[in-house]
C-alpha cells in the first residue's frame, strides 16, 4: 500500500479509473488509479506539472467546441 495521500481527479465521472494525484513537498505524483503500482507513478516538479496545466488549459479554450 502507498504512503501517499492519492486524490481522484475532479474531472473523473466514476469509479477509479481516472487520474490520481499526490503532492509531496516539491513533487507532484500522477497515476491512473487509487493505489497505484510504484512503477506506474509518474512523477514533476511542481514548476514544471503547473506548467503542464497552464499549456492544457490554453489548449483546451483554444479548441472549437464540439458539436
């Protein structure tokens, strides 16, 4: 079992299959499920995860709605 504090991603409709987050100190832990196999963790900076959702979220309202 993880000693890390794993929160579900606010965007997830159900269940656990969906994008889980762990903060520890300067680094930031994502994986796609609750308790996550430690080899499966992908792990950022902070700067640079804050990074990577400011370009997500520029991306997404530069996108056409669908119809």
């Amino acid at each position: 079992m993880s000693q890390h504090t794993w929160r579900k991603s606010s965007r997830c409709q159900e269940g656990d299959a969906c994008v889980h987050i762990s903060v520890t100190g300067e680094t930031v832990l994502l994986a796609d499920c609750a308790t996550p196999d430690p080899s499966a963790v992908v792990s950022a900076g902070r700067d640079s995860f804050l990074a990577l959702i400011r370009m997500l979220k520029a991306d997404n309202r530069s996108r056409a709605p669908l119809a």
